[in-house]
C-alpha cells in the first residue's frame, strides 16, 4: 500500500523526498488528472453526489455537494464540503471538510471528517467520485468505534429521535449557506 | 423709359430726312458766338452719329465740328449721349430681331432650326455691332478710351439679349451636336472604310464643319462672349462625356483581344476629335483637354465602381473592365465609395437566403481575386470581404462546403467547389503566414491610411487561408475533414490510398501534423488491411480447420479509438457473407492472436450483379442496400456466390438467382434486415429508381421484366430522396455538436450544482478550461447563450440578476 502511494518520480529516493514532496511534483499533472476526474464525474451523474472546481484558475480547490441517502436520517437534505487538493495528488489524499454544519459521529463542529480512506488507507485508485460516494455511505453508516463526535455517537446508538431532532437543529439549507 | 424712343424717333427722322441741307446751313452760318456753335456743332454731329439704317462716312466739316466740341469739354457728354442712343436704338430694333428667331415654339426640339437661330442671332448681334461702332471708328479712330467705353455698355446689351432662356437651350443643342459629332467619327469611319466616296464625303462635311466652327468662333470673339460659350461648352462637355462613356462602357466589362483599354480609347478620342472641337470652339488650351480627361475618367470610375459586383460574378472574363477601374481608382473618395456600393450589392444580391452556399463561396474567392488585383496590399479586401465572411460563419454547411471543395468530393449537394482543392494543390502559393516583424524587409511599408484598426496583412497567403481564417479556430475544419477523409477512406474498395495520402499532404501543410493525427493512423489501417487481407487470403498460410474464405471478400481493419464514431447499427446480412465474415474473422484470429474483428455491418460496399428474367444488372451498392434486394431472391434455389468487393464488410453477391418471392412489405423488409423505416424506404427506393423493384401501395414487387413507365412516374419522389447520397456513414459534425452540448450540459449542471448561480461569462470559462482538449470546448458566449437560452425555456435553468442557475 505504502509503494502504491509514492510518486514513481519519488521511487529511489524517497528519503529525501518525504520532506517537500509538495512542491517536488509538477502541477501540471494534477490539473490534467483533476481535469479527466471531474469529466467522469460529469459523464457518470450518479444521482447524489456532485462536486465542481470553485474557480477556473485553480483546479485543486473544489466545492461538492452530498444529498443524504435514503433511509437515514439525513434523507432530503443536502451537505456542502469543500475539497482541497494537494499538489501531489493522488499519491496524497485530498483535504475535505463539511461545509455545512454537521451531527454525525465521525465528523466534528468545525466539519472536520475523519474516515479512513482520507487519512490512512488513502491510495491513489480512488478519485473525486469514490471519495463522495464513500461520504455519502458514511452518512447511513457511521463508525462508531472511533467518534469525533461522543455525544453523536451516543444519540445514533441509543436515541434515534434525540439524534434526528439534534440533526436538524444543526441543519442549515445550502441556499442559506450560500447567502452568508 | 416712354419718353426716350419719341425723342430719338424724331432726331432720326428729322437727320433722315435732309442731312445735307441741314449740314450746309450750319457751316454757311459761320463764325457766331462759341456757345452758339457749340449748340449747332452738337445738333450738327448727334444728327450724324444718330444710328440709322445707311452708314456713310461723315463729311469733311464733322470733324471740325467734333473738334470743336472737344475743345469745349464735350466729348465725354457726345459719348453719354451716344450710348444712350444705341441702347435705345438696340431696344427698339435688335432685341426684337434677336426674340423674332425664338418665335418658332418647335426650336428647341430641332436641331437644325436652333443652330439657325443661334447663328443668326450672331450674325445679328455682329452686324449690330459693326453698325454701332461706325460713327466711333470715323469720329474717335484715335480714342480707344471712348471705344472701350462704348465697347462695355454694349456688352451688356449683348448679354442681356443672350440670357434669353430659349438662346441657352439652342447654344446648347448645337455644341452637343458639333460634340457627339466628333465623338462618333471613330465609329462612322470603320463603318464605311471600305466606301471611298463615302470618305472623301465625310472629309468634305469635315472641312465644312470645321469651317462652320471658324465662322461661329469668329463671331463670338467679335462680339467677346467666349465666356458664355465656354461655360456652355462646359457644361455640355460634362453630359456629354457621361452619356459617351454610358454609352460605350456600361456593362462591357469583357473586351476583344485587339481593343485597347477604355481609359486608351478616352484619352485619344479627348485629346484627338474633341480636343480640336472643343478648340475650334473655345480656344486652344492644353490644361483644358487635361481637365476634361480627368472628369472623363471620374466618370469612368463612377462606373466600373457601380459595376463592381458584375465583375466579380464574370471573372476572370471581366478584367478588362478591372483594369479600367484600377487605372480610375485615384482618390480615397473613390476607395471609400468603391466599397460602400460593393457591400451594399453583396447584401442586396448575395447574402441572402435564396443563395446557396456554394454560390456564396465562389463568389468570395472571386472576391478575392478581384480585389487582389485592384488592391494588392489587400485593404480593400478586408473591408468588403468582413460582411461576407460574417454571414458565411452563420450559414451552417460553410465548413462542409469547404473541406469538400478543399478535399475535392464530387457532391451534388455542395455543388462544385474544386477550384479551392487545386488552389490547395498550388503549393508554392502558400507562404506561411505573413511575418510582419521582419525587421531586415527593407520594402515595408506602413498600412494604408484607410486599413481599420484590426486590419491584418496577408499579402503571402492565398485564398484558401482566407477560408481558413473565417473561424476562429480550424477545428471545426479539421473535425470535418477527418470525417471526409474516413467517409472516403470506408468507401475504398482496393485499399488504394495514393489519393488520398496525397489530399492529407497536402491538409498538413495548412493545419500542421498534430491536429491529423488520426488520420494518419487511418491511412495506415487502410495499408495494413491490405496486407493482412492478402495474408488471409494466402492459402500457403492456411490455418487448419478453416475453410478457406472467398477471393472476392475482403475487409479493412479499423482502430477504432482514431476513427470518428461510427453510427451503431444493425443491419443482418445474408447468411452466406455471415459465413464468410465468420471464416474471414477466425482467419484473422488465428494471424493476429488475441485479437478479434468486431463487425460493422453497414460500412462497405457490395458489388451486385442481378439476373432477371430479360436482363442482367450490376450495381455496386452499400450493404443495406444489397441485402434488402437479397430478400427478393429464392433461398432454396440460388447459386449462393458471395463476390469480390474491398473495405470494411465488402462483399459481392452473385445472384444467379430465380425471383420467387415477387413481394415484400416494409414492415417485412425492416424486421428482416433490423432496419429502421426510413433507411429502408431508402433503399426500396433506390431499387425502384433502377427499375428493379415496383411499388404497390406499401408493397415492393420485384420485376421481371424490364417497365418503362416506372422512370416517369418516380421521377418527383426522387427529386425529394435525392440526399440519398448524402448519407454519411460516419456522425456528421452536426449529430457531433448535439452530442457535445450534452456533454457541456452536464458540466453546467455540475457547477451550477455546487456554485449556485454563476452569470454567463462565468460559465464559459469554466467550460473553456476544465473541458479536455479531445473533447474541445469551441463555442463562442453567444452559442452558450443560444443554448442556456433553451434550456430555460425547457424550464431547467433560471435567470436571475444576471446569473443563472438550476430551477428546483
């Protein structure tokens, strides 16, 4: 897994490149790579999941959108998150956060995910699509063996209807977000 | 004004009657006091000086009589006296002769009576004249103070009696006629060259014209009114050479061989015949005949200038009249002019819907020749080709046309467009694009003060860089042309690609190597098809197990991903070319291992010979066309023969056949072939065209026997099936542009997902930088605009505030 995610370039020589891999990679290849992602993501329209480069000069920084899977508590409502990319990508995962304030077990006030293939099972197969369908599933099926979230954890365990009344206290509408 | 004629009426009288009595009794009177001679020396000279009918010379004592009035300070008052006389007298006497000549109400309307009466009323006035100056020339010889005096006031009569209305309209008509006289000579002389009484008759009327013209200048300058002629001529002279060059030149763009150049022909007929007329009239001057070049050749270029869009549409035979207006063209009045009224033609006549586009596009390269020639710095081009080229980017087959002209394919649709495929040819015409930084060009001058502001120089390329150019990028030329070329490439049946390596040769060299890649790869598919086919059909390389496949089918191997989309459709095929394909196919597996031909049924073509009963056809058909017909045959009695053919499914069926199922139905034939209706009503159709099929009611009947009347009959439905052969077996570039709005649809929902709302500049850059090159986002913001303008009225889309986004 570990050689799956190094830069062929940084092969023989990884030692020194684990300091500033960043700036060692050109950004050429990320925006061509972010660029054929976000086509397939176009061409695919899986119903759900969407995400969009927020400006066209800078293709790593990227805002989507995640509606809730049916028959969760999130059913009907839709999420904002915000994707960075870094410049090595994909042999690093991207940042992504909850824009939208959100009540799950695995996701923080301040939005901040922590969902294994982000962090340390990250590989450079996945993409923008597998990242937001992953999200998408993690909202019907939290892990709740490692919570950011306690109290979240405790409400999905124990009080369904307590965890879907502090949900929707925290919900807020995309469009109310937009105009913030 | 009453009084004056009685008075004078009676002096007249009174010296008529008996001057010399009188005379003798003043001078017998003798030496009286001075003012008392002074009052008879007046009456005694007045009486004389007085005009009358008979002139005589004055006696010996008027002169001591004038003298001695002279002494007394008198002269000046004798003079006043006189003049008042003569203008009485001119009242009275000449001016009613002079009006007596326009009494004939037919005058102005006939030449011959108004040059009588111009002459005479010269005459006239020159007798009058020679009359009044008479007592002047015997009393004042030496005072050429007092004879300019009377010399001025007479003037004046003159004019007055020449400002008649009816005088200018004769003077007119003659010097028009004693014009276009001169001006027709030429054409008079070469009709009766041969005659030689003829000549020396016109030589005599020469002579006499000539002298008519001495005679009628010799009054003028008598009487001093050269001015009023020369205005006359003038303004005859302006008619004149309008009419003479309407007359001659309009419309005569093309020229005999031997026939000099219009602006010659001017020049000697101005500075030959009219010179000498207008000369013979006026005076002799050199600045003259050159004013009267110049307004000749305004003239001239006032005309070709108006006839600018015939030249075009007869060039290259109307240059003759092309050099014309280059040698006319002098002022930036004339430039200006020249392309305001070509513009307006070409709006009025050509760009419109009536024209086709074809037509539209000769008529520019024409344009482009033309102006090349008139204007080599091209400014003038730019100018008038802009409308042209805008309205050429609007109409929707431009770039169809082109590639198919470049490309050289002989379509009835587009008409015939081969001169831009041999322009293309032309290789050595082609500079590459014009450099205007080379420093070292010590020829370079700046643009012309009339070039706009975003003039571009293009002096190297020739006119299939014009085409080029009409778009922003040559994209959109490149996606068809690969199409052409892949549509030319499947309909190739010995993989002979000489042709068409030579066209895209020649492509590159315009739109570079990197856009045609795929056609190269095309071509090379072609070539290896050849071999590997040959391979296949080698026996000495027989695969076991596999029977050997026809000599006469043959297929091309395609790869695919370099190859435009082709159309997926289904299309069953007889069984025995099914069988051949099968052969062919584990053939092929067998040479190439781990590879396997997927069929494209439709692609081909099938060369058919057809059997009948009292004739034999052969055709070389697509395959949905030859399968169709091969429902028609006898399974159990045909000599199933599958023949020669080349490129993807190429088959021949021999049917050596007896027709028993005479009849199918539509409905028949498209469950049978997987057709859909329309392309097999196509095909029944072509069938029927060529007499082999009949139809009746929704029914084809094949038949047997030749029928004449079939032709006639059919003949209109044809008219309107006639795109038949515009069928294209590769996605058209207009089937590609929906297809690609699909695309870009997905990505606006997809940003305007996320991002809420974005305003239109927005979201064409957007589209512009994340599409990838293969895709290619080519659309202008009002294409865009066009497009997100129907999908909010599909009620997908909303504008608000400018910026759009998704309706809920």
């Amino acid at each position: 897994m570990e050689s799956q995610n190094a830069h062929p370039a940084a092969g023989y020589s990884s030692l020194k490149m684990q300091d500033a891999p960043a700036s060692a990679v050109d950004g050429h290849s990320v925006t061509k790579r972010l660029q054929s992602e976000l086509m397939q993501l176009m061409m695919s329209n899986v119903p759900g999941i969407s995400a969009f480069p927020v400006s066209d000069s800078n293709l790593c920084q990227w805002t989507g959108t995640i509606a809730g899977p049916e028959g969760t508590p999130y059913e009907g409502l839709t999420y904002k998150i915000s994707m960075t990319f870094p410049a090595n990508y994909p042999y690093r995962a991207p940042v992504i956060r909850f824009v939208s304030p959100m009540w799950h077990p695995n996701v923080d006030m301040s939005g901040n995910i922590c969902l294994d293939i982000l962090k340390e099972k990250w590989s450079a197969i996945y993409n923008v699509q597998t990242i937001l369908l992953s999200l998408q599933s993690l909202l019907g099926e939290p892990n709740n063996a490692s919570p950011l979230n306690a109290q979240a954890a405790d409400q999905w365990d124990n009080n369904k209807a307590e965890y879907k009344k502090s949900l929707m206290a925290h919900y807020k509408d995309i469009e109310e977000l937009a105009d913030e | 004004m009453d009084r004056m004629p009685t008075k004078v009426g009676s002096l007249y009288n009174a010296v008529f009657l008996a001057p010399e009595v009188r005379a003798d009794a003043r001078v017998m009177r003798g030496n009286a006091d001075t003012s008392a001679y002074a009052s008879a020396d007046w009456e005694l000279v007045t009486a004389w000086m007085t005009p009358k009918a008979l002139l005589h010379p004055p006696p010996d004592y008027l002169n001591v009589s004038v003298q001695r009035l002279e002494n007394l300070g008198l002269t000046s008052k004798l003079l006043d006296w006189y003049i008042d006389a003569v203008r009485s007298h001119f009242v009275m006497h000449a001016l009613p002769a002079v009006k007596g000549h326009f009494s004939d109400p037919t005058l102005p309307f006939n030449l011959q009576k108004s040059t009588g009466a111009v002459q005479g009323i010269l005459t006239l006035l020159c007798d009058a004249l020679n009359h009044y100056m008479h007592p002047l020339m015997h009393l004042f010889h030496d005072n050429l103070v007092a004879q300019a005096r009377f010399r001025h006031s007479f003037n004046a009569m003159i004019d007055i009696a020449l400002s008649e209305y009816e005088f200018q309209i004769c003077s007119l008509m003659l010097v028009d006629n004693v014009l276009s006289e001169s001006g027709k000579k030429r054409s008079t002389d070469e009709d009766s060259a041969e005659e030689e009484d003829d000549d020396a008759m016109m030589e005599d009327k020469e002579t006499q014209r000539h002298e008519f013209l001495v005679a009628f200048r010799t009054r003028v300058e008598t009487l001093g009114v050269q001015d009023l002629i020369e205005r006359t001529v003038a303004k005859v002279y302006h008619f004149f050479i309008q009419r003479y060059i309407h007359e001659n030149y309009a419309n005569r763009v093309e020229r005999e061989e031997d026939e000099p150049p219009a602006l010659t022909e001017l020049r000697e007929l101005i500075y030959g015949p009219i010179a000498r007329t207008v000369q013979a009239l006026v005076r002799e001057d050199e600045a003259v005949c050159e004013r009267m070049f110049e307004l000749a050749t305004e003239c001239l270029a006032r005309l070709r200038i108006g006839e600018m869009f015939n030249i075009v549409i007869g060039f290259p035979d109307s240059i003759p009249g092309l050099e014309d207006l280059k040698s006319c063209i002098k002022t930036q009045e004339h430039r200006t002019q020249l392309v305001s009224s070509f513009q307006a033609s070409c709006q009025q006549r050509l760009l419109h819907c009536g024209v086709n586009t074809t037509d539209i596009i000769l008529f520019y390269i024409s344009t482009i020749k033309v102006f090349r020639l008139l204007d080599p710095r091209g400014v003038l081009l730019d100018k008038v080709s802009r409308p042209i080229r805008r309205y050429l980017r609007e109409r929707d087959d431009t770039v169809k046309c082109i590639v198919n002209g470049l490309l050289e394919v002989d379509d009835p649709n587009t008409g015939d467009l081969s001169e831009l495929g041999k322009e293309l040819a032309n290789v050595s015409g082609h500079k590459g694009d014009a450099d205007d930084d080379n420093y070292a060009d010590m020829n370079w001058v700046p643009d012309p003060v009339d070039a706009a502001p975003d003039f571009r120089n293009q002096r190297s390329t020739d006119f299939v860089g014009e085409f080029l150019s009409l778009y922003e990028n040559k994209e959109v030329f490149v996606k068809e042309i690969v199409t052409v070329i892949a549509n030319r490439l499947l309909e190739l049946k010995n993989y002979e690609i000489d042709r068409e390596i030579m066209h895209l040769e020649l492509i590159k060299l315009r739109f570079g190597e990197a856009d045609l890649h795929n056609c190269d790869v095309m071509i090379k598919d072609i070539s290896e098809s050849k071999r590997v086919d040959a391979n296949i059909h080698d026996q000495a390389i027989l695969a076991p197990g596999i029977e050997p496949v026809n000599r006469v089918f043959h297929a091309t191997m395609l790869s695919r991903l370099f190859w435009p989309a082709f159309k997926n459709e289904e299309l069953v095929l007889p069984p025995e070319i099914t069988e051949q394909m099968e052969r062919y196919a584990a053939k092929f597996s067998t040479l190439k291992s781990g590879r396997k031909l997927s069929w494209l049924t439709k692609l081909g073509s099938v060369d058919v010979t057809l059997e009948l009963e009292d004739r034999t056809l052969r055709f070389s058909v697509s395959p949905d066309r030859a399968s169709m017909i091969y429902l028609f045959q006898s399974s159990s009695k045909s000599l199933k023969i599958p023949v020669c053919g080349g490129g993807w499914t190429d088959y021949l069926t021999r049917q050596r056949v007896l027709f028993i199922i005479g009849t199918l139905t539509i409905s028949e034939m498209m469950q049978r072939l997987r057709l859909d209706e329309a392309t097999t009503r196509r095909a029944a159709l072509f069938w029927v065209k060529n007499g082999v099929l009949k139809e009746e009611g929704d029914s084809y009947v094949l038949l047997e026997k030749a029928q004449e009347s079939t032709q006639k009959e059919l003949t209109i439905r044809f008219l309107v099936l006639m795109d038949e052969t515009a069928q294209s077996s590769v996605q058209t570039a207009e089937e590609k542009a929906t297809e690609e709005m699909r695309v870009y649809w997905s990505y606006i929902v997809g940003m305007l997902t996320n991002l809420n709302s974005l305003p239109i500049d927005r979201i064409q850059s957007f589209l512009k930088m994340l599409i990838p090159k293969e895709l290619g986002y080519s659309r202008s913001i009002d294409e865009l605009r066009d497009f997100l303008a129907v999908m909010i009225a599909e009620e997908r889309l909303e504008l608000a505030a400018g910026a759009y986004r998704l309706r809920k």
